[in-house]
C-alpha cells in the first residue's frame, strides 16, 4: 500500500487498533446494558413499590396524570431494564426510555436548564441522575445492543433465513 516502511507501519497499528476497538464495541455495549439495565429494573421496581409516592412526587411537579404516568414510568423502567439487559428490542425500547429521561430533565432537574448556565458548566448536566440513564439509553439506541444481545442472535437468524 505504501512505499514508505515507516507508512507500512503506521497503517499496520491504526488496522490493529480498529480491530481491537471493533472487539471491544460489545464488551462495552454488553457492561452498559448490564449496569444501567439492572439500575432501570431497579428504579422501576422501586416504583411499583409504592406507586402513591411516586404520583404524588409526579403532580407536584405539575406531571399530567400523576397517577396514570407514574405506572407508565414505572412500567417502562422495569421492562425496558429488563430487555436492556438481556438485548431484547433494545432500540425500541430505548425510545420510551430516552422520553422518561427527558422528563425527568425537564421537571425534576429543570434547574440546570434556567440560565443555560450547563452550557458553559456541563458538570452541571452530567452530574445530575438521570445523565448516565439517558447516555446510555442513547449509546445503545445509537450503536444498537452489540454481538452478545437476543437482537444479534435474531438478526443472525433472519439473515440466514433471507
């Protein structure tokens, strides 16, 4: 490819590198999945548990239909954790969840977003529960769920079969 040894080189560790990077993609995938999958189940537990609380905390912040959104919330949660965690339409149901999380941003921690001051601070955002929710929800909507997830197995299925 290249006259240059040096060029040889250079073009030989940036191929390793992407080979090693491509590998690494579902291990990283699958540890996102796993960690924020399980705490998604876990919230949305929590919720069912007392779902009184939760639309109580729903209406005062002005949530319509405290009662109704906190099962929705709550319902999404465990199941989306659920098929997070195991890669079973997980870009699908990454939608719901990525509008769970822009809620909570929206209400519970609109603050942040009063004076634009995240802009020039982005520790502001980061630092706030629901930012590792939704980066991952986005990651895995984005790249999909990765080789070791349900949708892989069905899509290496549906490919064989067309």
């Amino acid at each position: 490819m290249f006259s240059n040894g040096f060029a040889n080189f250079i073009a030989w560790i940036y191929q390793i590198t992407i080979k090693v990077g491509e590998n690494f993609q579902s291990i990283f995938l699958l540890l996102m999945r796993l960690t924020w999958g399980a705490q998604f189940l876990i919230a949305g537990l929590g919720k069912f548990a007392d779902l009184t609380k939760v639309a109580d905390i729903f209406s005062n912040l002005s949530i319509p239909f405290p009662v109704f959104s906190a099962f929705l919330v709550a319902f999404f949660e465990a199941v989306g954790g659920a098929f997070l965690i195991v890669g079973f339409a997980s870009r699908l149901i990454c939608l719901p969840l990525m509008v769970i999380m822009f809620t909570a941003y929206s209400t519970a921690h609109s603050h942040i977003f009063k004076d634009f001051s995240f802009i020039a601070n982005p520790s502001l955002l980061v630092n706030e529960a629901p930012f590792p929710f939704l980066l991952t929800v986005l990651i895995v909507f984005v790249f999909g769920p990765g080789r070791v997830s349900i949708d892989a197995i069905i899509k290496r299925k549906l490919n064989e079969r067309f």
